[in-house]
C-alpha cells in the first residue's frame, strides 16, 4: 500500500503541456518523463504494450465493490443486485452513447465483486444509475458491501483462510482486506446466527489513528475472532499463549497465515492517485525496500512450520517486490519457498515475476545492473545515503523461481497496478535425535523452542525478540478485562434478557477498571481471551477485541436494564430463548423502520399482542419472508419495548439500507426528511450529488471514521472514538 493516506488529493501546481493530460481539480499533471524511462529500461512489459499500458494509466480507475457477509447473505444480496438494479441499468444511452452497466468479475469466487466503470455526470444525472448508486452508498455504511479496489483483493483470496486459522494483517488499514480474511475465518456462518470461530485474526498498523479507523471497517463484521493491535510490523513483539503441553507454561503463538501488504511508493496507483505523477521519486524505492524487507523477514519469522505468507505491494518496482522476496528466502536459510499460483483465481490475467533488473542510484536516474558495479562507482565518493546490497537481483534469482510471483498490470483487465507472491514455509520435519561425540543430546534451535514448544530456558535469539514495538502516539487505551461470571451486574443482565445457560459468559469482557459499572460488554473466542490473559496488552498496544453484544440502557428506575445490540445479534441469537423472539411480518418491519417508537397500535395482529402481553424491554425481533418476498433469508433485529410503544435497535444508516433493499424506497424518518428537502429543491441538489464521491475507491472508506479521530485528537482511546460516533448515529425520539 502507499504510504499515507490513500485516494487523497493534494494541492499542487501544474505545468506547461497539462491541459490535454488528466488532471486534478488543481491542475497536478498526469505525466511524469522519468517514470517512463525508468520503467521502459525495467522492461516490465513489451515495448509495444507501453501505449496501452500508459493509456490505461492516464485513466481514471473504475469503481468496484463487494459484498460482504456471511455466504448466504452475500448471495441473496448479490441476486437482489441483479434482479433489482442489473435491468435498469442495462442499455442506457447518455449524451448519445451506451453506459455499461456494473459488471460481475469473473476471477472472484461466487460473483460478489462487481466493477462499474462511469463518470461522475452520469450518476448525476441518470436516474437509474443515481438510485444504484444511493443503494450503495446505504448498503456500504450498513457493511453489507465493501468499496475496495480489485487488485486489492487478491492476497487474502491466495490465503485459504480456513475458520480454525491463527491470521495476521501486519498492516491492516484501512481495513478492506482485514474484513475479506474475518469473513473467510467465518465461513460457516449461517445467515442470521454467527458461530464463534476458534481462529483468530490480528489486524495490525503502525498508525495510531488509521488503527481506530480499522475498528470501524472491521466492526460491520462483528467478529470475537478479531484483535486490533499498534505497533510497527517489522518489531511485532512475541504473542505468548498458554502451552497445550504444560498446564503452567507458556508458549509463543505462532500463526498459520500471515498476510503482509507493506507500505510502498505506491506508483501502482496512479489511476486514483493523480498527484503521484507529481511526486514520483526514482530512488524512493530504495529506502522502502529496507522497511518492506524487515516486516517480511518478520512475518517469516511468526508463521508456523508449513503456513502460508502473502507479500503484496502497490507498486511497480521490483526492488519493491522481487528484490525483497529474494532477499528474504535467501536470508530463511532454505525454509522458504514462492508458491505457484497459477491454477489459483482463473479468470485473473496475471504476468510472471521478473528475475532481472536495474537499480537507479541517484536522483538523475543514474542505474547499475550491479551492486559491484554500484560500489565500484563511489568508491572515491561518500553518498549522503547507500543502497543496499539487496536491492539488486542476487546471483542465485533465476533459481528461486521469481516467475512465479504475480504482476498485475492496468491495461489487461481495467484495474489498478499490483504484485503478490504467496509463500509458503516448510513443514517441520522431526529428525532423530543427533549424539555429539561426548555422548550429550544436542540443544534444540532457539526457532524450535519458538514454534508452539513451552518456555523453559530462553536463549538469547528469543530474548531478542521480545521488545516493545516502536509507533507513535501515546497508548490511552481504557482498560480489558473479563467479567467474572459471579458479577452480580452481569448476572442480572444475562437474567434480564433471558439467554439459555449455553451462553458464553466466561468469554464476555468490559473496558473499564475492574470496581466500574459496566457500560458495554463484548465477546472474545477462546484464543483472545487466552491471550488479554497472558500478554500485557499496553505491550502488544491492543486497540481494541471482540464484538460488543449488549448494553447497560437505562430506564430510569433501580433495575439495571441490559440491551441487545444490532452487532451483536447474529453471535447471541443461537442462546436467546424462543419465547423471547418474537415473529413479525413484512408490514410490521415497514411500520417499525418508518417510525423511531411506533405505537402498539400501529403494528399488526399477532405481533402486537405480543408485545403487549410482555414485561421485559429487550427483544429480538425476527421477520420470516414469504414466497412473494424477495429476500430469502429471515431478518432478525434488536427491538426495545416501552409501555405503549416500541423501536428497533438500528441506527439510521442501517434503518435506511434496509429499507432500500426491503421495499425499494426508504421509509424511514431520514429517508423522509431528505425526499422532502429534495422536493423542496432542485434537482441538482439532490442527494445524490453530495455521495457521488464516495464511489471512488478505496480511499474513500476512511473519511468518516477518521472525522471522529480527527475530532476528538490522535490520543483519544477507541471507546470514546466508540463513543462519538454511537452519539451521532444515535436513535431518535
């Protein structure tokens, strides 16, 4: 990934000549001589492919989604997609020439990702494109569907996450593949109850307020698999978990995929990155290869003994790409191997690794074949900074089967630039006990104690990697702790809401000290807890775990009332009672999204006696469809009852999507408020207008979550991040 910020803009000035190149609202040229001189003498591709090549690049990049969830859910969504808008968005003419409509990729498995390639006029003014559009704005903030660049999603899909899988993300944010690899990890989620996977996935970044916004991307999954962690990959300290062979020791946590998508100069993404023709930099890549080579080394490091790893940049660069797998399989000491994927992901164009290239060395675009030849240049010379041996191609390259890394490139399937190299590590294999000549059994390697064996004495290797990792920003992270199943707050609660003694209380957790009430409660799986029970977690800088399940809601009297929460319904619905459900019909749900707190009155027979014949306040409320429905699979909410009234648990993004996706039209009291600001303006101030933006890509899944970070500074905790946006998105009435 680039570094920074992706899909931002900056100003900057343009030069002579821009007028007929593309360009930013502020005239950044879309042109960059040296880039082309550089990559033209890298031979990236055939001399006659460059016009295509830089056609494509000059481009703006088409959107693309996916959608996400449980598999039976994603693939009703993905009907109603085309059933719903595939028609009326086939054969449109605009200003005299067709609009294709979305298009589902081939390469991706089940159809879930679509590509949509048009301009910004076009949503505007094309009815038909502007309602698609709004459904998938509304189904985005509800995490139904994920904007995400495609070539991004190739590296967890070369993974095989399976839900038994211990997975790092060493650089998560924004979060987009983090959320591919949380579903893979819940793969056999039926479509309204969640199981509770015994994987795990530690989604890590190196920046303090990008981490808080990967909290929000991966929380539309609601995960207790899911850790988010602080800390600079490349010194990712040791994860120590209870050793399975010992009932006191403890033992390193070793993972079985690991997924290392590293900052990079990000020249792969020029379509969207417009002012990157501004700052390319020829000798950028050199010091990124540095950073790039110690988090795979790392990575390599924490994966288990025949686990897989996926190396992945946006950049186009081999000593970005090639250069650093070379260096990092020649430094593993043959226990690393790249990984033919070819038979992987048909449909996909791909072109094969190189094993040979150039190195430039300074500014002016100066390059050796050779690191001899490099060092023989500034022999008289002190350069204010080196480049290292490991940028060039190594006498052994041809050898280590660099062909069988991916290279995607813009003019083959209409996407963005992208490498990925999958690896793999040997399995172990247990060789018989050597004998030195004095008779005493050799010493095991200090990697062997590492890999899943119990602490006993430490050598010197192991002790070296337990540091604190280095990022910035101050740790204020409120504190974690399991809630003792004899905690008489939590113990009214689980009673108040009536859940099944099968309900894991002893995974259920609070951030707050110990002697607090207890506000919010989340669920961890085993593996979580385990380790919140054996690291320090200001050590490891744990953002933030779980899901949160239930809420403290109070009711103005001395009983303190539990909720369930909209997140974390599909985790606690396989323990709620039956009679604690209640059935509800199609004109029920359309009563309750089109009012806060409708009336007893306002609902239908039977579900209002129902209601009415009950005492408690927190409910779920489950609709089952009929064969005239269009949605297949029942929808099952949280509902809070009043005395003569009651509401559901949704916020208004997720009322809205709903909505759209239930009966065409959102009903809601947001949706009728903007239909009438609508109708009270023109057309060109129609809602429209004010999202198109956020169909431009990837980049775009960060403003809203990071306007809370920014807001409340890059030393708030996640709860009061939490906090804040819950208030903004807060039910009304």
């Amino acid at each position: 990934m680039p570094r920074g910020r992706r899909g931002k803009t900056h100003k900057g000035t343009g030069g002579d000549g821009t007028s007929k190149k593309r360009t930013d609202k502020w005239g950044t040229p879309s042109e960059n001589p040296k880039f082309r001189a550089y990559y033209e003498k890298q031979k990236i591709m055939k001399p006659e492919e460059w016009e295509a090549f830089m056609a494509s690049m000059l481009s703006p990049l088409p959107t693309s989604f996916r959608v996400t969830g449980s598999r039976a859910t994603a693939q009703e969504l993905n009907e109603y997609i085309k059933m719903h808008h595939l028609p009326s968005l086939t054969g449109i003419s605009f200003e005299g020439q067709t609009v294709d409509p979305p298009k589902q990729i081939s390469w991706y498995p089940q159809g879930l990702v679509w590509q949509l390639n048009l301009a910004k006029r076009v949503l505007r003014k094309s009815e038909e494109f502007r309602r698609f559009q709004l459904f998938l704005v509304y189904e985005t903030d509800a995490g139904n569907i994920s904007r995400q660049e495609l070539v991004s999603m190739i590296p967890p899909l070369l993974l095989d996450v399976q839900p038994h899988h211990y997975v790092m993300d060493m650089c998560a944010a924004p979060g987009s593949k983090s959320a591919q690899l949380i579903e893979a990890l819940h793969a056999a989620d039926a479509s309204s109850a969640s199981s509770i996977p015994s994987g795990l996935l530690i989604a890590n970044d190196a920046d303090y307020k990008r981490t808080h916004m990967l909290v929000h991307q991966a929380g539309r999954l609601a995960s207790p698999a899911l850790m988010v962690t602080n800390l600079d990959a490349s010194g990712f300290p040791n994860i120590k978990i209870p050793s399975e062979s010992s009932s006191s020791g403890l033992t390193t946590l070793k993972f079985d995929r690991i997924l290392a998508d590293v900052p990079c100069s990000g020249d792969g993404t020029l379509r969207k990155n417009i002012n990157i023709w501004r700052d390319w930099s020829i000798t950028a890549p050199n010091g990124m290869h540095t950073l790039q080579l110690r988090i795979l080394l790392r990575g390599m490091k924490m994966l288990k003994a025949g686990g897989l790893l996926v190396y992945s940049t946006c950049s186009l660069n081999p000593v970005e790409n090639e250069a650093v797998i070379a260096a990092a399989i020649n430094q593993s000491s043959g226990e690393f191997s790249i990984v033919d994927v070819s038979d992987k992901l048909p449909g996909l164009i791909r072109r094969p690794g190189m094993d040979a290239w150039t190195v430039a060395v300074d500014k002016d675009g100066t390059t050796k074949d050779t690191f001899a030849e490099y060092e023989e240049s500034i022999a008289d010379k002190d350069p204010p900074k080196r480049v290292v041996a490991t940028c060039w191609p190594p006498e052994n390259a041809k050898s280590l089967h660099l062909d069988r890394c991916i290279r995607i490139l813009p003019q083959d399937q209409d996407t963005g630039a992208f490498f990925v190299a999958l690896l793999q590590k040997a399995p172990r294999q247990e060789p018989a006990p050597s004998v030195p000549q004095d008779g005493a059994p050799q010493k095991r390697k200090a990697d062997d104690e590492l890999d899943g064996q119990p602490e006993q004495k430490r050598t010197k290797a192991e002790v070296e990697e337990d540091f604190e990792g280095t990022t910035g920003g101050t740790y204020s992270e409120q504190p974690f702790h399991y809630i003792s199943e004899d905690n008489e707050q939590i113990k009214e609660g689980l009673e108040y809401l009536n859940l099944r003694p099968t309900f894991p209380s002893h995974l259920l957790f609070a951030r707050s000290s110990k002697g607090d009430s207890i506000r919010s409660v989340y669920l961890t799986n085993e593996i979580i807890k385990s380790i919140l029970q054996s690291n320090d977690t200001s050590r490891i800088r744990l953002i933030n775990c779980g899901t949160k399940v239930i809420a403290e809601h109070s009711t103005g009297g001395t009983a303190r009332a539990f909720r369930f929460l909209h997140d974390g319904v599909s985790l606690v619905l396989p323990h709620v009672k039956p009679e604690e459900i209640l059935d509800a019909s199609v004109p029920d749900l359309k009563a309750l999204i089109a009012g806060y707190n409708p009336t007893f009155e306002e609902l239908h027979e039977p579900f209002r006696s129902a209601l009415q014949s009950k005492t408690g306040t927190s409910y779920l409320v489950r609709v089952t469809p009929s064969e005239a429905d269009d949605f297949k699979q029942p929808i099952v909410l949280p509902l809070w009852r009043a005395a003569a009234s009651s509401g559901l648990l949704l916020d208004k993004k997720a009322r809205s999507a709903l909505s759209l996706r239930i009966f065409g039209e959102d009903v809601s009291p947001a949706g009728q408020e903007q239909s009438q600001k609508s109708r009270d303006k023109a057309a060109a101030a129609t809602p429209a207008e004010v999202v198109a933006d956020g169909l431009d890509g990837e980049g775009d899944e960060e403003g809203e979550a990071m306007a809370v970070v920014d807001e409340l500074g890059a030393d708030a905790g996640i709860e009061e991040v939490q906090e804040v946006a819950e208030q903004q998105e807060a039910i009304e009435g």
